[in-house]
C-alpha cells in the first residue's frame, strides 16, 4: 500500500515562499514503512483535453524518486522529466528526456550519467546558436558532435539542412580540419580548392604534401625525407 500527502503553500509571509510539496510512505496508514529505491515520492504532470475528452493520462511528468532505500539518516533522491512523443497516446508512451542524479549529474537521452552532462543518443550533437541576425548567412550555429567514433565541430546552415565540418578528432588519433573523416595523423581539406596532407609514418622520418588541381582534376604529391624534397609516384 502507498500514502502520499499533497501538501500547498500558496500564501506565505516572511522569508519563507510558497511551496508546492508530497510526502510518501509505503506500508499503511497505521503502520507506515520507509520509501524504497526507486520509489515515485512525488511528481507533477499535466493533462490536457482532447477531442472528446481528457487524455488519461499526464502528457508529462516531472517526478522525484528515492535514489537508495531510506533511512532517518539516508535520503538520497534523483528527479527525471518525462514527455510524450507526437502523434501518440499519453497512455504507456511517456519517454523519460532528462535525469539528474543524487550526485547532481545530468544526462539527456540516458538514466545513468558518467560525468556533470551526459548526452546519450545516435550521434548525438550539441549546438550552440547566436540570435544576432545580423552575422550573415549560416553564421549563426555551432555544434559538437560524436559519430563514427570522431568527434567534431560542426557549422550548420541558418536553417540546419546542412551541415560543414570544421575540426574533426577520431579515436585513433587522426585531426582533420574541413573534413569528418581524416585519414592521417593531421588532414586539411580546403573544400575543393586545395587539399594538404602532412604526415610522418615508421621509419620514413619524413612528410608528404598533397593537394589537388580543380582545373584539370590532377593530384600533385611532393615528399620530404630529412628535410629535403623527393618526388615521387603514389597516394601520400
């Protein structure tokens, strides 16, 4: 059995200000017991009408849960905030979209945060816009993202239907700057006018300039060995 008080303080003279709190016990009213972990102690949603009535359910849902089994010394709480995708019933389809853990962590996209802001998902990006309009065209946003095992740093378009890579970084160590998917150690692409690779590999001890002529389609390749220039055939 659950208990749960509804507690409202609209009006409030002083210091303190009005305040909106629940209370929970499990057990009975006249034998209560402790909350346990993961028990909803309290949660505020909201259901709105539809075409031949209320939904049955909140359509989102802010709720405070108990983090560990509690104690008179042991209280710990976690809050997660829920929302109901488009075109769908409330009813069994809330979806949890963001969790802030006992230890004030919060994750977007998952319930189990490994550091202050996690966000989880496929490819996951976050962007940060400017609302100055007067920048010119698509220099409004900038994006971080993960994908493929890369992370990057992205410029949108003003609406988002595009997006240019600027720095890329992948998990074997590889810096491509203009390009998502660099293929050594340090790649510039100059987006159809010019490309540079510079490279050191075993016992080469050397680099490799590549870069590509839009005129005729040619791609020229000059290689370095002990600071001096060697030509030579063959992918850099």
């Amino acid at each position: 059995m659950k208990l749960f008080l509804l507690l409202f303080n609209c009006t409030r003279i002083g210091t303190v200000s009005p305040n909106f709190s629940g209370m929970r016990a499990n057990g009975t009213l006249a034998s209560p017991s402790a909350v346990n972990k993961d028990d909803n102690i309290v949660a505020l949603g909201g259901r709105g009408y539809g075409s031949t009535g209320f939904v049955n359910t909140s359509s989102d849902s802010i709720n405070i849960k108990a983090a560990q089994n509690f104690t008179a010394t042991a209280n710990g709480t976690y809050m997660t905030f829920e929302t109901v995708p488009l075109n769908v019933a409330a009813l069994g389809n809330r979806v949890e979209r963001m969790h802030i853990d006992a230890g004030g962590n919060i994750a977007i996209g998952t319930t189990t945060p490994h550091s202050l802001l996690e966000v989880s998902s496929k490819a996951p990006s976050v962007c940060l816009s400017d609302t100055n309009t007067t920048l010119g065209q698509n220099n409004r946003h900038g994006c971080l993202g993960f994908n493929n095992g890369a992370f990057s740093i992205n410029f949108p378009t003003d609406n988002f239907s595009s997006t240019t890579t600027g720095i890329s970084l992948t998990n074997t160590g590889f810096l491509g700057i203009g390009t998502s998917s660099p293929t050594s150690l340090l790649t510039l692409d100059g987006t159809g006018t010019c490309t540079i690779r510079v490279q050191t590999s075993g016992t080469l001890k050397g680099s490799c300039r590549e870069w590509k002529d839009t005129s005729n389609g040619n791609t020229y390749r000059e290689y370095y060995h002990n600071g001096m220039k060697v030509s030579q055939q063959g992918k850099c």
